[in-house]
C-alpha cells in the first residue's frame, strides 16, 4: 500500500433534510402538500488523518456526528461533500473492496446470524472474506486465546448473553486480518468484568499487530485506559484532535494530594509555597496544588519534611472531567489561557 | 489443537454457503413445516372445488377457453405446486433499513443481490422438501391429476420454472428495494401481491381474461411467473409455442436483473442508514 497516513478525511460534511411536520390535524393535512424543511449539519466539515497502528478515541455527546463519520468510513453513508480515503479507497465508492480491509463492530448490533450458531457464522464469514485456511486457524486461535470464544461456539447467536455476543462480535472483526478497526460503542451495557475483557483485548490486538483503531465511545474510561489521541466532535466539528495526555495537561490546573498523617497535625500551613491550598481537618489534609507554579513533588518534600506522614496519593482529574467541561463550554477549548 | 478449531472443515464458496446456511435456518422451525403441507393441500382442495362448481352448472363457464372440466382441474393442481415449489422468503430489506441493520450486511464484501438470491434458494429449495414432495404425492392420488409422461413437457417445465422463478425474485427484490426510498413500503408490497394474484395465473389462468386484457396482460412479467410453467408442463399451451414464451420469459429476467442492479446502484447512494 502507499506511503502516507492510512486514512484520510478531508473537509467532510454530511448534512440531512429534516421535514418537520406541523402540530395537530390540519397541521398534517398541510403537510401532505407542502412541508417545512430544515438541514441539519450531522458532520460539518470535518478534516483528519490516522497513521497505521494509531488507536484513537473518537468522542463526543449523542448527536455529535460520531456514527454519521463511521458510516461514511465504512462506506454505508454517501457524504453530503468532502473526501475521504481508507487505504487510497474512497468507501462508499468502493465499498466492497473497503470492507475487506476494514472491521466494523457495532455496539448495539451484531454482524453474527442470529439464528445460526456463532460456528457457522465464523464458517460464513471466512467464505465472505476469504481467509486463507492457515491464517483462519491462527486468528482463530488467537482470539480463542483473549477472548475465551470454545465455550461459546456452538450456541446460537440469539442465546448469547450481551457480554458473550460482544465477543464473538469482536472476534468476527478480526477473522480477515483488518488493517483498520472501527469500534462504535464496544461496551455498551457491558459489566465491568466484561468490559475489562474487551479493553485488554483491543490494547493486545493493537500492539501486537499494529491494527489500527478508532474507538466511538461514551465511556471515558475506556478512552483513558485505551486511547493515546482522542479526536472530540461537538455538534458535527472537531473542536480537539491531538494526544489525550496533552489535552489533560492543558486542562489540569490543579492536582490534588491528599496526606494521611500519623495523628492531627493541628494546623497545617506551608510558608514557603503560599499557592498551595490546604483542605480538610483531621489525620487526613488534601492540598490543591496549582500545576503551573509548584510541583507535585515540592509539595510532598515540604510536607514530609514537617509532618509525620503515614500515606500519600496524588489525584489527577481524568479525562471524562476534562472532556466534560469541554462539552459543557466548547470555546474553552479556543480561549487562550483560562485563568485559574 | 484448541477446541475453537477442531469442529471447523475446509473453506466454503461464499454463495454456495449463503444457500447452504438459508436452508439450515429453516429447520429451526419444525411446525412451519406442517402447518405448510396441509395448507397446501388446503388451497388445492378448495380451487380445485371451485373449478368443479364452475364446471358443473348446466351452462358450464369455461368462459370461451380450451380448458375442459379435467383440464382445468389438472391446471389448478399444478399451478398450486408451481406456486409453492417457487416460495420465497421475504429479503427483510424494508425492515432491515428500518432499523438499521441493513448495515451489517453492507459492511461485508458481499454482491448483496446475489446473497439474497442464494439466501432465498436455500429458502426454496427447503419448501420443496418439505412441501412440494409431500403435496405433490397426496395430490396425485387425491385429484387424479396424473403428470405427463413426454420428458419435453418436464424439460419445459424445468426451463421455464427456472426464468419464472428468476422473474419472481427480480420483482419482489426490486419491491424490497423500494424501500431505500420510501420509509414505509406495505402499500407497494400490496399492490405486488395484488398484482402477482390476478395475473400470474396461480389462482385463474390468464384465458379466463377479457379479452381486452389478455393482451395487456401478456406485457406483464406476471404470467411468465406461474402461468406459462404450468400451461406449457400440462399441455394447454402446444410446444411449438414455447420457443418464443420463454423467449418472453428471458427478456424479462434481463430487463427486471438490469432494473434491480440499477436500483440497488441508486438505493445505496440514497441509503441513509438509521441509528447508531
């Protein structure tokens, strides 16, 4: 394949009619001859690119334009204008040979037979693909491995637990070797044990074969544990494309850390590092400390060189707080420095 | 060897398989099986009762047609078995673009018209084990409606069954497709079934028409359905016709494959794949 990013999306837009209906009766007799229209910008005008092995997460609030962009990098969505090529594939325009190269996993859907056991739709999809037999047997055997699939093989498809179904689900994902993942809402409903199954999976998967993914998720624990970029849409733009470490750094003002003492140490004051809060009373003080002046670090040598100290822990706010805010005001994302 | 492995065989042509698995899935439902065959028999015992009541009056309403009490009778008999051994499941593609999950089946790399026509095949093939055998053999002793013997006219059933089937799946593939445009499509699939009941000629052969509307008639695909099968196996029609019939039969398989390929060409650019 060509040298160069492995996707490519360029200035795409998908936009949607909206009739709106009128209340009432007379409202919909009208309706029958004429209708109020509006378009709504699903997608609007959105650019970026994934190298190969990349795994990234790809967030936003329901309405965002999540799905409307997978659909269109799976090729099942023809955009309203703009690019996009998957391997130097355009998806909707050759979306056959497009789904060779990728792996769809729908949360709330599954790509299995319903009524056929999951055996047979592994059969299935190894004759639609068509896995070479050797390579068959080892993703097979992979999978088996991480995700515990003989247990399930000869059950039907309809009888399977959400959490079972999400594994086999995956696993029909990977059968033909994909060089792209695109993962829409993997742990939806999923227990936390089950949920932790599909994590260590998806990190296994992308750095042992250096598949790339792009994860749709509402759980932002998955994007903590999984994702080292994370790509933020709100109402059809990126408003964030760029490391989820930086993007905490640039929202993580303070951090917290919280000091169990040996006894109350009474009054606790720390002269030399006035920008440091103190909260709490007790055996148990936690101090705010402003990342940009002070580090973490200093705080803990000034409080242990004063303090009998028993126990310390240091609390970073994790990205779903920091996305939170995001949503909660998006041009705080372009406002310059946010004073503390 | 782990256990996932050891239950799977060599690999599988993907149409072949399609077919293979369709017809598997329609084991699951045994009493289908059942209720099916009786009725069948059911229809046939109740056109056939019809026909003989037509028949029987002192002014016999053979409505001008070449068809005599027996003939008639034998008619009805096996355009019932042609109309059964053609059954074909519904596609589910209004249904599947109504929920979405059409696109589960666009993801994979897969000529979608083809998968269907094996899927519905598999489908077929299934009622003929299960209820064209069964029907056919109670029939044979129960309306003394004896097959011919001439190998031609089993030769011409076969062809002209084939196209005819083909035609069948264009039409109810080309409806289903609809459904890429329009949200709710139960009007149009009444309208086919309506349609596929006058004029295909399962229930009335086409010679009991006006004769203002035969000829109209013959302009739809649907007597080439289950009309020219049954009347060319029976005899009504002579064999020198059949040439130019199923000549009639391969126009429209052509012309309706070609409208679908389009539609299915337009209906994916059109598609707006619901949910998330």
């Amino acid at each position: 394949m060509s040298e160069g990013p492995l996707v490519v999306v360029d200035h795409l837009s998908r936009h949607f009619t909206l009739t709106e209906s009128r209340p009432g009766f007379w409202g919909s007799v009208t309706g029958l001859f004429s209708r109020a229209t509006s378009v709504r910008r699903a997608v609007d005008d959105i650019s970026f690119s994934l190298e190969a092995g990349e795994f990234v997460g790809y967030v936003g609030e329901n309405g965002a334009g999540k799905s409307t962009t997978i659909k269109m990098l799976t090729g099942i969505l023809v955009p309203t204008s703009g690019t996009v090529r998957v391997g130097g594939l355009v998806p909707w325009e050759s979306r056959r040979e497009n789904s060779r190269q990728i792996g769809v996993v729908f949360g709330q859907r599954s790509q299995l037979w319903w009524d056929l056991p999951v055996r047979e739709s592994f059969d299935l999809l190894r004759s639609i693909f068509r896995v070479p037999e050797g390579r068959f047997r080892e993703n097979l055997a992979e999978l088996d491995d991480a995700l515990e699939l003989s247990p399930l093989l000869a059950t039907p498809v309809r009888k399977l637990s959400l959490g079972q179904r999400m594994r086999c689900d995956l696993a029909a994902a990977f059968l033909h070797d994909p060089k792209i993942l695109f993962l829409d809402e993997p742990t939806i409903g999923l227990d936390l044990i089950a949920k932790d199954h599909v994590r260590s999976f998806l990190k296994r998967i992308n750095q042992t074969r250096r598949t790339t993914i792009v994860l749709t998720t509402h759980d932002m624990d998955d994007i903590e544990a999984l994702c080292e970029r994370i790509v933020i849409l709100d109402e059809g733009k990126i408003v964030y494309d760029g490391a989820t470490e930086s993007l905490k750094r640039r929202y993580v003002r303070e951090k917290g850390v919280v000091v169990e003492f040996h006894g109350d140490p009474g009054v606790v004051t720390l002269p030399d590092l006035p920008t440091v809060r103190v909260e709490g009373e007790g055996a148990k003080r936690r101090f705010s400390v402003p990342v940009d002046s002070v580090g973490v670090a200093t705080v803990i040598a000034a409080v242990a060189a004063r303090f009998a100290v028993k126990d310390i822990s240091i609390h970073e706010p994790k990205v779903g707080e920091v996305v939170k805010r995001i949503y909660d005001d998006p041009a705080s994302l372009t406002r310059p420095e946010p004073g503390p | 060897m782990t256990g996932a492995l050891a239950h799977f065989g060599p690999r599988r042509r993907v149409y072949p398989s399609f077919f293979a698995k369709a017809f598997q899935r329609e084991l699951a439902y045994k009493f289908e099986y059942f209720i099916g065959v009786f009725n069948g028999l059911l229809f046939m015992f109740i056109f056939t009762s019809l026909w003989e009541a037509v028949y029987a009056g002192p002014t016999a309403a053979t409505g001008g047609t070449a068809f005599t009490r027996e003939g008639i009778i034998t008619y009805a008999v096996y355009a019932m078995l042609v109309r059964i051994s053609m059954t074909q499941e519904e596609s589910g593609i209004p249904a599947k673009v109504r929920s979405g999950e059409i696109a589960m089946d666009m993801i994979k790399p897969v000529n979608y018209m083809l998968m269907t026509l094996a899927e519905t095949g598999g489908g077929t093939l299934f009622h003929w084990v299960t209820r064209v055998a069964p029907i056919f053999a109670v029939a044979l002793f129960a309306f003394d409606a004896w097959p011919p013997s001439d190998p031609l006219n089993w030769l011409m059933l076969g062809v002209s069954w084939v196209f005819g089937y083909l035609i069948f799946f264009y039409l109810n593939f080309a409806f289903a497709l609809l459904a890429f445009w329009f949200v709710e499509t139960f009007s149009f699939q009444l309208m086919k079934f309506g349609l596929f009941t006058l004029f295909a000629g399962g229930i009335v052969p086409i010679d009991f028409f006006p004769d203002w509307l035969q000829p109209v008639i013959a302009f739809l695909p649907f007597p080439s359905i289950i009309y020219v099968p049954t009347a060319l196996f029976i005899g009504h029609i002579p064999a020198a016709e059949a040439g130019s019939l199923i000549g009639v039969q391969v126009a429209w398989t052509v012309g309706l494959g070609l409208l679908c390929r389009v539609m299915w060409g337009m209906g994916q650019r059109k598609l707006i794949v619901q949910g998330g």
